[in-house]
C-alpha cells in the first residue's frame, strides 16, 4: 500500500484529537494524530503493541503509571495491554504504528 500525503481523512476521536490511518497492511497500521493543546487522552489499554514518533508540539504521556515529557523527535513504545494516557501542552502531531491491525482505525468502505 502506498498513500500521497493530503489533508483529507481525518476524524475526530475525542475534543481536541483527530486521527488519520495513512497505511495499514496485514499485521501493522500507521496513524497520525493531530492533538490540540489542552486536550487530554484519558487513561486506557488496549490489546495492540503502539509505537509512536512525536513530529512537532510537546506533551505528557503516561505510560504504566511512569509520566514522559514528550518533545519533537521523542519516540515510544507500549505494549499490548499496557495502561497510557497523555496530556497535551501545545498543539501537536504523531505518528504511531498499531500492532496487529486496529479494526476501527480501518477506513470505511
């Protein structure tokens, strides 16, 4: 699978979270998250294995009780299963891998 790169696509997930699956193949999906400043990802785990890369702005992310201040160029890795949260203190983007293929990241048919 390739994608050009384009502004279309994105979704919200929450107030101030937007998702956007780029690529996504048999075992692994690509997602880039635009997240406003002030907004917060609440706490929560799920069964796939996340690995992200923060492009620009700066936050918080809670990872198995342990806080990260997250700058440009920071990346990450969460396993399945494993509880994560972030606060968001300026606007920003990342991209992140899901492992195995997150279902409701899929786009519509």
């Amino acid at each position: 699978m390739f994608a050009k790169c384009s502004t279309d696509g994105y979704r919200p997930l929450m107030d101030g979270v937007e998702q956007k699956t780029l690529v996504y193949g048999d075992k692994t999906l690509t997602a880039e998250f635009r997240l406003k400043a002030g907004s917060s990802l609440p706490h929560h785990r799920h069964p796939y294995e996340q690995t992200g890369y923060l492009v620009s702005g700066k936050l918080t992310l809670s990872i198995d009780g342990r806080a990260h201040e997250c700058l440009p160029g920071d990346s990450w890795c969460i396993g399945a299963d494993v509880e994560h949260g972030a606060d968001v203190a300026e606007d920003a983007v990342a991209v992140e891998v899901f492992s195995p293929v997150r279902p409701d990241y899929l786009p519509s048919a």
